[in-house]
C-alpha cells in the first residue's frame, strides 16, 4: 500500500511506521496471525489439542465436519461470549452465585453430526473433577476450501451467510463451558481431559504463569 507521504513532511515519515504497526495488528487474522472464535475471543487463547482416543473412529462416524478444539476463558470475556447472538438452547449446570467471581473458564467445543448434547461428559484439570457450568449449541458457517470445509466465526447471524450466498451450509458444535478452580490450576503445564465412555477420551494442555500463557500463530 502506496501512502502519499512527501519527502519534506518529517511528522508524516514519523506517523508512518506506527500506521503500519496498528495496520498489521488490525489486519493480524487476514495474515494469518490469530481466527476469532467468539465475540472477545480469538485462536491466541487455545489450547493445545494432545489427541484423543478412537480418533480415526470418530472421523468415520462424524465426517468432515468433525472437530474438537478447547480455549481458555480470562473471566473478563466471559460476559462477551454469553452475549454472542449465535449462542442457543442454553444450559446451566451451575450457579453462577457458588462460582468464584475471579475464576477462569475452559470452553470445550466439539463439532460435527455426533454432537448430541444428551451425551454425558465428565471433565477433570490436572485429574481432579472440574465444574461443568453452560452449555449450548452454536452454528458456524463454512465456505468450501479444496475438497474440505472451514467454518468462520459469525459477526451475524449464520444463515444469513447462507442465505446470502456467503456460506455453502452450516456446521453444528456445541459449545461447554468449564470453571477453572484455582485449587486445582498450577503454575505451569496443565492437562485438561474430557471422558465420554470409558474408552473415549479428549485431551488438552495448556501453560499458565500468573495468567493464560497465550499462543500465537507464525505469520504466513
């Protein structure tokens, strides 16, 4: 991008680094930095994916629209993400007046034709049982990319994606919502496991510092 910047004008060549810099972190997702997942939430909070048992089952059960992905909730984004207008059929598990009032939150998302919210799930961090708190299903749109499909968070909506020529269909996911219990977070690596069945197991891991150590794609 050409910007009209004299060469006698000093306070423009000064300007013009720090445009480029705020350019860049606006433009971050377009370059492949970071992907919003949720209003107040992007991909530098995710945690990282250690695998699951029976994976290649669950992609021959759930096709291609299957995912699992999980993120850690700072409480300050928590009231962001409640209010996502995509957000349905919510649940709550918990009282939000036992909770401690500074306590983080996992969110676990999974994705595809086998989300069936009547599943019983059982959670734990670092082995000890963690609070199950919301739940609720949440629609993605996705465009086609090559032979597979990538779903994009929606600003709006997500069949009006659809309806306006924007999205080839949608993807179901349901969404659960998890109190971090400082007690059982440590400073440093922690292990986030989902249990469904005694042989189907989700797992995660993140580091924490005094805070979500965040993660960052490299640029493209």
């Amino acid at each position: 991008m050409n910007l009209p910047i004299s060469a006698g004008d000093s306070s423009r060549r000064k300007f013009f680094p720090l445009l480029c810099l705020l350019l860049l972190s606006k433009c971050s997702s377009i370059l492949g930095d970071y992907d919003l997942i949720s209003k107040g939430l992007d991909t530098r909070q995710q945690l990282h994916s250690n695998g699951e048992t029976k994976y290649f089952d669950s992609l021959l059960v759930n096709g291609g629209n299957y995912s699992s992905e999980a993120f850690f909730i700072e409480k300050d984004q928590l009231p962001f993400l409640l209010q996502d207008q995509n957000n349905m059929e919510i649940i709550f598990h918990d009282n939000l007046t036992d909770l401690e009032k500074d306590a983080g939150y996992l969110l676990w998302e999974i994705c595809g034709k086998d989300k069936d919210r009547s599943k019983q799930y059982s959670f734990s961090l670092n082995g000890n049982t963690a609070k199950l708190f919301i739940s609720y299903g949440f629609n993605y749109p996705y465009t086609i990319l090559g032979k597979g499909k990538r779903k994009f968070f929606p600003r709006n909506p997500a069949e009006q994606y659809v309806d306006e020529g924007k999205a080839a269909g949608i993807i179901p996911c349901t969404r659960y919502l998890i109190v971090v219990d400082e007690k059982i977070q440590i400073e440093g690596k922690n292990s986030f496991e989902i249990k469904y069945l005694p042989n189907k197991i989700y797992l995660f891991s993140y580091f924490y510092k005094k805070g979500f150590v965040k993660n960052y794609k490299k640029f493209l």
